[in-house]
C-alpha cells in the first residue's frame, strides 16, 4: 500500500527509529502492548477498534455509565477545542475526572507511549475522533492516493481539524470543480496510467489531477472529503444521493463490519451490510444469544446471525439514525444483512479496508434484484 510505503521511507531516514507492522487487525492490540510505539499509522478500522474494546470492556452496569460519560466528557472538551474560546472550566473539570479511570486505559490498550497517531485511506468517524482527542490521544487525518504517491493532505499537531483531511503540503495547489471535484496540482502527481490512453485523458488535464473525490474547503484552508464523484447514485426518480453519508452512520454500529448503500436507477434507497464476525461474538454474548448463532465449535455462522431478531433490531436502530440524517427521498427503505463478511478473498475489501463497490454490488446482485428489489417493500 503506497501509504505504509511512503511512510517507510520516510522512517528509514530517521535516526534511530524503528518500524513495526502488524500482522492484521486480529493481532492488533496484543501487537500494540509489545511494540509499544510511539506514533501509530493506521487506517479508520484500526482506532474503531480500540475504540469498540474498549467500550465492550464496560458494556454493562457502573462501567457502562462511566464510560458513557467519559465518552461525552471528551468529546465535548475536543469540540471545544475548536471554537475562539476554547474549552470551559466545567469541561475542563469533566474531562479531567476521567483522566486516570478511563483515558488512562485507552493509552494504555495504544501501548502506553502514544504522542500521536496518522489515519488515512478513508474518513474517520468525528465522534471517534474527538473522544480520542480528548481523551489526550492526537489523531492527524491525512489524505493521498497512489497517483499523487500517497500524502498531500495532512493535519498537523498544532493545526488539527477533526473531519478533515488538513491542509496541503507545500507545493500542492488545490481546485474544487464546479461540480465538486478534488483536483490537484502536484510534483508527486503521476506522469499518467501504464498504458491506459483513455483513462489518462479523463484524469489529467493541464497538469491537473481529477481525483474522483468530492469535497469541500473551508475558512481556514481545511480541507473535507464529502464522497466519491462515481459512487453518486441516481435513483429512478432522478434523485441524487451520496451514500457516504449514510454508510458512515450505519458503520458506527459496532457489530457492522461495513455497508453499502445502492439503489442507482431503483425506485427506492436500500442498502447491503456486512456483520463484524469478531464484534459480534463479544456483543452477542452480552446479549445472551450467542449460542442461537454459533455452531458447536463456537463459529459464529452468519447464514442464522443475519435472520436473528435482536441482530436485525440492532441494524434497524442504525438505519433508522441513518435515515435522520437525509430527506425522506434519499432514505433507506429495505436493506439485507450479507450471509458473509467482506474480505480481500472474495475481493470486496481492498488491503486498506475500503469496499470495493463495484466487485459487492456485482457479488451480491441477487440478492439486491431478488430479495430487496424483487419482493414488496417490508418482506
């Protein structure tokens, strides 16, 4: 992954410095209490994943409301952060309240020597974000691609903005189309694609780089990616929908591994999510179903966790958030739980944990004419 690569370099260069990679995200925290680093780059899924252990730790009773409210403390500091006054002397006291019963023990489950972390490939969650903001763990958001070979964007430790992907780096000039299009102007941009005169011609015009991703700049130069320019559905009653905006919702769940939202040239929104087969065994044990799914060897079987009631209810919650956030046109009116999860074998994840759109909808295109298409709404 260009990313890891560019940052390997960079850290050959450094004196002294060591490089650890993980072997996967199963091994993740047992990796992080040995290596012990002090700066951590990682994809959204790798800070979600801290983030869901250590709320299913203290998912129930006391812990569960001192979490909670350890939770809103910090995030409620970290916004704060942002405006001309800064945080109150009340947010203050309630951020530091929590300090040793609860941040202590994220930075700890990060290795305990964390100054800060570096998250790309794909946006992370602001609230995620700002509960480890102010939990006194730093997260800089940073963008690139394999064109521009890897950053252009990046927040910096004293010129953060949480939801962005920072300013550019010196050199790289920016311009938003009048359709929203990321475009870039770079050294590090690509000369063009190996052998691929068509798709030069429509991603490289005067020196300008067409990105694909939508987004917008604000006041202070920060920069936000709102979507994927192709990945824009076009329902059959001519709405345009940006699914990202609803897939980011359903995401936070922490029993979902990740969803995908279709409905390009359909009547209706709805969408295919995936079940998080490691979360879900942790969050189906608390809620006393656990044996309902799993087979004799523990092997949760996805084929029965995606019919069950108190799974499906769970869904319905995140969908029904989801759908607060757009117009009643731009709803999801059915989805389906996938009877697997997504994977770089069945080559709907890529290796930086991004859904490969195109490969899911083609993957599971009967059950999107069958089964969401196919039947009457609420079957």
């Amino acid at each position: 992954h260009v990313f890891a690569r560019f940052l390997s370099f960079a850290f050959y260069a450094a004196p002294n410095a060591k490089i650890a990679f993980s072997h996967g995200i199963k091994n993740l925290l047992a990796e992080l209490d040995e290596y012990q680093p002090s700066v951590l780059l990682g994809v959204p899924r790798v800070f979600e994943k801290v983030y869901n252990a250590s709320s299913q730790k203290a998912s129930k009773g006391a812990a569960k409301l001192v979490f909670k409210n350890a939770a809103k403390a910090a995030v409620a500091y970290s916004k704060a952060l942002e405006t001309p006054e800064g945080p109150s002397m009340k947010q203050k006291a309630a951020r530091n309240a929590f300090v040793i019963p609860v941040y202590s023990k994220i930075r700890a489950a990060l290795g305990g020597n964390i100054k800060y972390c570096v998250c790309g490939a794909a946006p992370l969650n602001t609230e995620i974000n700002h509960f480890f903001r102010g939990a006194g763990i730093t997260i800089l958001e940073g963008y690139g691609l394999t064109e521009t070979v890897a950053p252009v964007f990046v927040n910096r430790p004293t010129f953060n903005k949480v939801g962005t992907i920072g300013v550019p780096f010196p050199d790289v000039k920016l311009r938003i189309s009048d359709d929203d299009e990321l475009l870039l102007k770079s050294p590090s941009n690509m000369s063009g694609y190996h052998n691929l005169p068509s798709e030069n011609k429509s991603a490289l015009h005067n020196g300008w780089f067409h990105t694909g991703d939508l987004a917008s700049v604000d006041e202070d130069g920060f920069v936000k990616i709102i979507g994927r320019k192709k990945d824009i559905i076009i329902t059959a009653g001519g709405k345009n929908v940006t699914p990202s905006v609803l897939e980011k919702c359903i995401d936070e769940n922490i029993i979902v591994q990740a969803s995908l939202v279709v409905g390009d040239g359909r009547p209706f929104i709805s969408a295919l999510v995936a079940l998080d087969v490691d979360e879900l065994k942790g969050w189906a044990k608390k809620q006393d179903i656990l044996q309902q799914i799993t087979d004799q060897n523990g092997k949760i079987l996805l084929e029965i966790a995606k019919d069950h009631p108190i799974i499906r209810a769970e869904i319905d919650r995140s969908v029904t958030e989801a759908n607060k956030l757009v117009s009643q046109a731009e709803s999801i009116r059915k989805y389906e739980i996938l009877p697997e999860d997504f994977s770089e074998q069945n080559e709907t994840y890529t290796p930086s944990m991004k859904v490969r759109r195109p490969q899911v909808i083609e993957r599971y295109a009967d059950i999107i004419k069958n089964e969401i298409y196919g039947k009457p709404r609420g079957k």
